[in-house]
C-alpha cells in the first residue's frame, strides 16, 4: 500500500510512542525526514537520531526525550501543510507557537528550519509543522 503524506506518519508515530512512554521510534529513512529530524534535536524536542540499514531499507531511530518526572518534552505535534492544502508564508507572516515557547518548521529555499532561523535569514516558505 503506498502511502501519501510520510511526515504526518512520522509525527504520527512519534506521537504514539510517547503516548505509550516508548524510549525510541523506528521509520522509514528519506532525506526529508531526516532533515526534519535533525531540526528537532537540534531544537532539543527529541534526544537521538540514528540512521540504520535493515536488510537493504534505511530506517530512523528517533530516541524520545524525557523529563526527570517522566513526561515528554514533546506535549503537541502538528502537521500544518498537507498534501492536498499547502500552507505557505512570508517572513514576515510566519506563524510562532503558544508565545514563541514551541518551535514551527518552515522549508525554505535554503533548507528546513525553524521559524527563528527563517526570519534571522529573512526567507518565507511552507509550513511544515509546529511542535509545542
């Protein structure tokens, strides 16, 4: 079965594994999700990406981030853009998220980043997701 929007799998998928307190989520590999991924540890949402080979696939290992009592950093994740409705924006209309507390990833002409790192390098784009 093919599937046709792999980001909101993978949000998806690290949505349920927190919900069930899991330690890591594995995934299908692809450049763009791996560039998604390096944005959130960067941002400090999640601990660990990997890359693995499985047989021939390539696969992410996302390991999940916790705080000392046991809740996840990550408290909402959001898919913005989707397949059938792209969502774009100027810099200088890039959505911030609960006050600027939570982190909005734009693909840029130059690349994924957040909505910090768009208005520092002044560049619009599409609205991937938000994450609080």
């Amino acid at each position: 079965m093919t599937m046709n929007d792999t980001i909101s799998d993978m949000l998806t998928r690290i949505r349920n594994a927190l919900l069930a307190r899991k330690s890591e989520v594995s995934l299908p590999h692809s450049n763009f999700k791996l560039s998604l991924a390096k944005v959130l540890e960067t941002e400090g949402w999640i601990k660990k990406v990997e890359v693995s080979e499985d047989g021939g696939f390539k696969n992410l290992m996302l390991q999940l981030k916790y705080d000392a009592s046991g809740q996840p950093t990550i408290s909402g994740i959001k898919r913005v853009s989707k397949p059938g409705q792209r969502i774009y924006a100027s810099r200088e209309n890039l959505p911030r998220v609960m006050g600027s507390m939570g982190t909005t990833v734009v693909s840029t002409s130059k690349g994924l980043m957040t909505d910090k790192e768009a208005r520092k390098a002044k560049v619009g784009g599409e609205i991937v997701c938000q994450i609080w």
